[in-house]
C-alpha cells in the first residue's frame, strides 16, 4: 500500500518550470565551480531581490554544508554559536557544527524563536564571568526563517536581534532552508530586502522550495568572508557543475516563481489545519507557514501512520504525541483531500 506523503518538504523532484530549465540547457557546456554565466544571472537576480547589489553569493548543495560552513568561517576557534535548542544546527545535524570545532549554544525558544533579551543577557553573563577565559565565547547568533515549528521572526523581532549582535560586534545569521514559505506567508513581514539589511549571512533554500537541490548563501557586503570559495572548497562542499545550481536559482527567481511556489506550500498547508481543527485534532502550534502539527493519542498515531508517511516531533503527557506534516510546492488538492478523509475516519479512535 502507498501511504500518503506528508514526511517532508523535499520528497518531490523539482519544479516544472526548474525542470524545463534544466532541460532547455542539458547540452549547453558551461565553466565548472559555479564561475558559468547562468550561476552569475542568478546572482544578480538575487542581488536585485535582496536590494543588495554588492552582495556575494554562493551556491551550496544542502542546508547542512551551508551552515557548516558559514558558522564555521564566521566563527573564531574560541567561539560558538548562539541558537535556539530547537534549532536546526542544535537537534538535527549529526554534530556538524562541533565537529567543524565549535558548540552550539543553546537558549530557550519561544515557539521556536529566540528573544533579543535572552541573546543579550547570554552575552552580558559571559562578559561578566571572571573565568570567561575558561569558556565558548558566544560568537555568532544563528536562526532560522521560518523556525523549526513552522513559526515565523516579524520584522520587529529581527531588528532586535540584529541590534543586540551588531551593539556587541557579532554576526547574525539566517537559515533560510525553508524560506520560500516564509515569504509566501500572509502573516509575514520580512522580505529578503530585510534579511539584507539585518543580516551578515543568510541562504535562501532550494531543496524544500522547488529545486532539485542547492541552497544560495548570501553575504549581503562583499568580502564579509574573504576567500570563502576556497573555504566551501575544503570542506568539500564546492560543486563542480556549480552551473546546475546556478541555473536552477536563475528559474527560480524568474517572473516571482520562488514566492508563488512558498504562496502555495503555505495554502496548502492551511487547508489541512482548517480541515483538522473542524475534525476536532488539537493542534501543538497555529504555525502559519507550511508546516502543521496535530496532537494525536496513541491509537489515532498507530492508525493514521499505516495510511500517512509523517515525522513524529515530540512526546506529551498520557502517551500522546506532536506529528508534523508538511506541504510544499508539489502538494495537490487532492492529496490534502485524501489526508483529511484519513484523518476524518481515525478521530474517533481514542
């Protein structure tokens, strides 16, 4: 039996319109490493986007390499990275950043967002600590757009964390593996004109938004990381046929393409939370972006994952659970509907 996909946002192949790209050019010979002319036409239209015109951008294969090597060229060997404990580079990649030698430093999250005020006494605690010698100098802070649980930073809460990291001299960086659906949200107001403005570092994420793979790092002021092709490099992290990112990032940011796949990721995914709230499933959080997840007893968990590919995210009292389901560019209507019928015959199952 084939159960219905709703494990991940980047079950699906590209685009059709990435894919028609990618087609168009198969046989076009293009300089390797991300130096060809399709790579340097996404660039600039990045740059136009972002309102940042000197900016230097890169394209990587996945969100971990990025942030692997981001953090990891920003930091100093003495530092660590602020995060908050549901982040991404905290939870759920295998230790990359400690294993590039440096921890993260976890906070306490708020719906999956870290507070300008508890980022600004973590840095006011180190500098008053006599053995600060001893420690992890909190070097960096890391989020991501959206968060973890779907949630999203407002522009208010962004500039307050920019303004606490640049008042103490330390980067800001934004995971944005998810970011199409950001942008696409209704409830959001931060552009990438923004993150721009705000950030020292950010990527803006291919693989769960319409590309086959690839993300695109963004330092919005030239030379913020001077000789960082030669850093992706020895991480192993530098495509050869850097042109089939390029070109995939080209489509992408074409006629508004990356904001209407995030429009329709994020619509889907209301649709499931309106038709699960009326089946009577509490929901764990009302995240507004592309992200949903049902609180579900023991029973009603055994029986919609014999028909449903989920993740399950976390434990809660009397044995139930948080399930997460995700929608994306590729979700039909009539895959949410078959989801809800599922779900609409499992709810009585206590």
């Amino acid at each position: 039996m084939n159960k219905l996909s709703f494990a991940s946002d980047y079950s699906s192949g590209c685009h059709p319109l990435v894919l028609r790209r990618l087609t168009e050019t198969n046989l076009c010979r293009s300089a390797g490493y991300g130096t060809d002319g399709f790579s340097e036409a996404a660039r600039e239209k990045i740059r136009q986007c972002c309102l940042a015109p000197e900016a230097d951008v890169f394209f990587l294969a996945g969100g971990t390499q990025s942030n692997a090597a981001v953090i990891g060229c920003m930091l100093k060997p003495w530092q660590g990275v602020i995060s908050a404990e549901t982040g991404h580079v905290c939870g759920h990649e295998a230790g990359a950043i400690e294993a590039g030698g440096h921890k993260v430093l976890p906070l306490p999250h708020r719906e999956g967002r870290l507070a300008a005020e508890d980022v600004r006494r973590l840095l006011e605690q180190f500098r008053a600590d006599e053995a600060r010698e001893h420690l992890v100098e909190p070097g960096m802070v890391y989020l991501s757009q959206p968060t973890e649980y779907g949630t999203l930073y407002s522009l208010r809460e962004l500039t307050e964390i920019s303004g606490v990291c640049h008042a103490a001299g330390i980067p800001l960086y934004v995971d944005g593996a998810r970011l199409a659906y950001a942008l696409g949200c209704p409830e959001n107001d931060v552009r990438l004109s923004d993150l721009a403005r705000l950030c020292d570092a950010f990527y803006i994420g291919g693989t769960k938004c319409g590309a086959l793979f690839g993300e695109a790092v963004v330092f919005p002021r030239h030379d913020t990381v001077p000789h960082f092709f030669t850093m992706i490099k020895q991480r192993g992290a530098l495509l050869a046929k850097g042109f089939v990112a390029g070109l995939q990032f080209d489509a992408l940011f074409t006629d508004g393409l990356y904001e209407q796949i995030g429009r329709h990721g994020v619509a889907a995914a209301e649709r499931i939370r309106t038709g699960l709230s009326a089946c009577g499933y509490p929901l764990f959080i009302e995240a507004p972006t592309n992200q949903v997840f049902p609180v579900l007893t023991p029973a009603q968990a055994q029986a919609l994952r014999q028909e449903i590919d989920m993740t399950f995210w976390e434990k809660l009292d009397e044995g139930r659970c948080v399930m997460r389901l995700a929608a994306d560019w590729a979700t039909r209507d009539e895959d949410v509907d078959l989801l809800l019928d599922v779900f609409r015959r499992c709810a009585d199952q206590g």
